[in-house]
C-alpha cells in the first residue's frame, strides 16, 4: 500500500507536466484554447476509465500509467479553460476567472461525493462498515484476520473500480460537450474567436478546399 501510494504521488505530479504542455500551446503552437481543452478533456476520461480496468485487474505498471496520463489530461486544460473564457468576454475577465474557480471547486466536490458513496455503499453491502473516525477504521482493518483482510481488499477495490466507472461517465459526456465548443486565438491581433463547433468549423474548411480544388481541377 504504501509503494502504491508513493507511486500515486509521483504519477500526480504529471499535472505540472500537462500545464507546461498548455504554456507551450497557448504561446508556440497552435496559440489556441480549443486543441489543449479538447486534448485534455479526452486524456482524462481515458486515463480513468483504463484505470479503473487496471485496478481490477491489479495491474501496477498500467495503474501507474494512467494516473500520469490523467493527471497530464487535468493540467493541460487547466489553463486554456479560463483563457478561452475571458477570450469570449474581455470585459469581465474577474467574473470568468471567479466562475472558473467555482466550476473547478465543485466539480472535484461532486465527483468527491460520488465516490464516496459509491465505495461506502460496496462496502454495506457487503456487510462492511467503517463509518467512524479514519483512525478508527485503521485500526479496525488491522485487527481482522487475514482471510477477512483478503475479503475486505476485494470489496474495497470493487468499490474504487465502480466509483471510477461512475464519474468517467460525467466525463465522456464533458467530452461530447467539447467538440460542440468553438475556439480563441491567443496571439492573434485581431484576438478571433470561433463561435459554434470549432471542430465542425475545421471540417467545413477542409471541406471549402477540397471544394475549391475540384473546381480548379474542372477549370
């Protein structure tokens, strides 16, 4: 448990790596919100939903690895989020970047919330609770028998893999919100922004210059 823990640790400070991600993004390449928030924001359901697979399976190596992939997916849109929101209202930047801080807040709150509930719930049902103090709980974990032990890792690992299965849905709808989401270029002097589907816009280009070629073509 403690290896798991250091390791889990490790994976999270991935988070730092995405930001930078976003930081080169935003200033090099594309200088644009829309491709690091849909890029984040299919990282992180993917990361979580192959997580919880591998921590039904007990793979380490697998868990370790979709911890860094999400943790990579949840800093690389972090920033771009509250850009690409004071690019649609330059006038009321103080309330774009409060409604983010809200928005980032409670969505930890309720997925928080949901897990909890969820790996509780597991665990009633299977005739555990440790619904005291942590302490408590510890202690109480320690004094079972190594059957009993053995029993209660299976329940609780059931538990984790069914909460994560439970907010990845959350997520992949987040994902489905994202491609209906438009785009601002950040270094840009005219500061354009797309309104509507920005990945609707891109197919609606490529599609313009396949348009265009084929009636040079028949010219």
């Amino acid at each position: 448990q403690s290896s798991l823990s250091v390791q889990s640790i490790q994976a999270n400070n991935h988070v730092p790596g995405g930001a930078y991600l976003a930081m080169f993004a935003m200033n090099k390449w594309p200088c644009a919100t829309a491709p690091p928030l849909l890029l984040g924001t299919i990282l992180e359901p993917l990361g979580i939903t192959v997580l919880a697979s591998a921590l039904n399976s007990g793979n380490l190596h697998l868990i370790f690895g979709m911890l860094a992939l999400t943790g990579v997916g949840t800093g690389i849109r972090l920033m771009p989020g509250t850009l690409h929101g004071i690019g649609y209202f330059p006038s009321q930047i103080s309330h774009v970047v409060s409604l983010m801080a809200l928005a980032n807040t409670l969505g930890g709150t309720l997925a928080t919330t949901i897990m909890l509930n969820i790996f509780n719930s597991t665990l009633q049902n299977h005739g555990i609770d440790f619904s005291s103090s942590s302490s408590e709980s510890i202690s109480a974990i320690q004094e079972l028998a190594p059957e009993q032990v053995a029993f209660f890792k299976e329940i609780a690992t059931r538990g984790m893999v069914l909460a994560f299965y439970a907010i990845t849905a959350f997520m992949w709808l987040g994902v489905v919100a994202c491609f209906g989401m438009g785009n601002v270029w950040i270094v840009d002097e005219e500061h354009r922004t797309i309104e509507g589907s920005w990945v609707g816009y891109l197919f609606a280009k490529r599609r313009a210059k396949d348009e265009e070629k084929s009636a040079d073509g028949a010219a």
